[in-house]
C-alpha cells in the first residue's frame, strides 16, 4: 500500500452488482475521507460507465496488476499463496457466511482464528461482526484500516448526499449506451422486468406466464434463457455490452421490476420508478437504504439462506428448484400491487 494515501484495489472479484456498491461505496468514502485516493481496478465492459458516473472521485485503471489489495470470496488456502506472493485481501464475506449458518463447527472456529491472524498482520482485511446485516457497500470496505473510523452513519450520510447527484448521472443523455440498443414501440407504456440472477432469485417462466404475461423481460444478448421466455409466448428485449443499457431501458419504461441482481444494484442509484424483489439474501445488505423506489422482501419461511449457482445446483438448500417466493401468493400479489394503476 502506497505511503501517499493512495490506495489501488481491485474490486472486481465477485458479482457485477458487488462491484457496483463498492463503487458507490468508495466514492462516498472519497468524499468522508479526503485524503486518501482511491484507484480501483474494474474489468473492460464496466469502464465506460463507471468513468461516466465516478470519475469525479475515483480513478478507474485497467490493469489490475498494480493492485495492492484484491477483494476475494475465496478461502485461506487461495489467499495463502497470494499472501506469500506479497498481495494483501479483502474479504468480506468469510464472516457473513458464518453468521447465516447459524452454527460454528471446528472448522469454523479455525477459520475464523487464521482470518484473524492474517488480520492482525495487514494481509486479510475483514468487516467487523457488528456490520453483517448492514448495506454491504458498507460491510463490503470498511474492513481497511484506513476507514475503520468512518461510522455507518456518516456513510449513510454522504451516501444521502451523492444520491441524487447519481440519478441526474444516469438520466442525462450522455450515459453510455450500447450502439446496438433499441426500444420496443410501447415500452412507455410498459413493465419491464429484468428477472435474472445466478441463484435463486431468478424468475421461473411459468410465474411470468401467471403473473405478467404482457410485460417485456430484459436479457443480456448471450443469454440462453431469454429462449425459454419466448418460447412460452413472453415478450424479450435485450440489452449490450454497455451496462448503462439496463438504465436506458428502465428510464423509457413505464415501470420496471428487478430480481436482487446486478440490474438492481444499478437501478437502485437510477431510478425511482423501479420494484426490487429479494428472495435469498436480507434486504438490509442489499438495498442501499438511500433507494427511494418500492421493495418486495421475501417471505420464504426459509429466507435468508446462503447463494447456490443454479447452474451447479440444481436445488437450493432446502431442496427446492424454484425458490419459494416464488410460490406464494402473498409474495406474487406484493409484486403485483407495487406496479402504478
């Protein structure tokens, strides 16, 4: 770590939408804390967007190579040989994951004793316990030493005040977009729904059926799902390489609707004219408490549970293919009842 307060991290590492709060996190932090400079490292498509709406701030590089300290959701044994290499980690999710278990084992108490080791000696960067259940832009950073002294409620505070410098960002006409982006007709006059997600949260074709059957479903071009939309009679729109596509096509809807996703996280500082639905993970890590749109929080008896990859799962937890949200009722007509008559 640079002796002139400047530090270089590279937050890519993890979801799209985890890179986006810390983005939105450090920028914050950039205001609070003004003397440190912060150098992030994001990969290629999110540049543009990120120059376009943080770059006041925050400096974006483009090799992660010079990166003193690297986010991970990896284990001790990914970060021991890193650590030997002289690279230092944050990792913010080794003590949330313990705390959703419910339980320690052995092997958690050993974990949790070497985390702290590599702690104390600069090498692991961790969240404090106090901070689970908070924002995770928040619990997300604030485990460098650095911000340590930076309260949640004066995050909170500036976080409030960049808000709504970010949606006039994302509205105006210079947001980059993809050039291949185009609107349907009447989608001024419709639900946009962005229903992906690498786990459960995704939305299952035959709820779209039930429930909104003339509502336009947004996917990213390579998205092998959108097939399964169409083929069930639903209406498709894609989106690009350029994230900020997401916003455009949110901002010429009459309303949109998001799974807990990357597409949430980016609506969440766009646009208030939006529903966010959560089904596995709380609503307080990850809705930033400065959305002025509606949520829909889950009501599974089994929420919160921890992230399965449907692609390598083929059943959460709790032994279900779809989550079961998505099976209530009181949760589809929670949905239903955010949408503007």
């Amino acid at each position: 770590m640079a002796n002139s307060k400047t530090l270089r991290i590279d937050i890519s590492e993890g979801g799209n939408g985890d890179m986006w709060m810390r983005m939105a996190s450090f920028y914050a932090m950039a205001k609070i804390c003004g003397e440190i400079k912060f150098e992030l490292f994001v990969p290629g498509f999110m540049q543009n967007l990120a120059n376009y709406t943080f770059n006041d701030r925050l400096t974006f590089l483009e090799e992660k190579d010079n990166c003193d300290i690297r986010f991970t959701s990896l284990g001790l044994k990914h970060m021991a040989t890193g650590i030997r290499k002289g690279k230092s980690y944050i990792a913010p999710y080794h003590r949330s994951v313990i705390t959703d278990k419910g339980s320690r084992t052995v092997k958690d108490q050993l974990n949790i004793a070497l985390h702290n080791v590599g702690q104390v000696l600069g090498k692991i960067h961790l969240p404090p316990w106090e901070v689970i259940n908070d924002y995770q832009g928040y619990m997300d950073i604030i485990g460098l030493k650095v911000l340590r002294g930076v309260t949640y409620e004066a995050y909170l505070h500036q976080m409030e005040s960049d808000y709504h410098e970010h949606v006039e960002k994302l509205r105006a006409a210079a947001m980059p977009t993809s050039p291949e982006l185009t609107f349907p007709d009447d989608i001024q006059k419709s639900t946009v729904v962005f229903p992906n997600g690498t786990s459960r949260q995704f939305i299952p074709v035959w709820w779209a059926k039930k429930h909104l059957p003339e509502a336009y479903y947004a996917f990213f071009i390579k998205d092998t799902y959108a097939t399964e939309f169409q083929k069930a009679n639903l209406k498709v729109v894609y989106y690009y390489s350029e994230p900020g596509d997401i916003v455009a096509l949110s901002h010429r809807s009459n309303w949109t609707i998001s799974t807990d996703s990357f597409s949430s996280h980016l609506l969440q500082y766009s646009t208030e004219r939006c529903t966010i639905t959560t089904t596995e993970v709380l609503a307080s890590r990850i809705i930033t408490p400065v959305y002025r749109g509606k949520v829909v929080d889950a009501v599974a008896p089994c929420h919160p549970c921890l992230k399965m990859e449907r692609k390598a799962h083929p059943t959460c937890m709790a032994g279900y293919a779809d989550c079961l949200n998505w099976k209530s009722e009181v949760y589809s007509q929670n949905i239903l009842q955010s949408i503007p008559g």
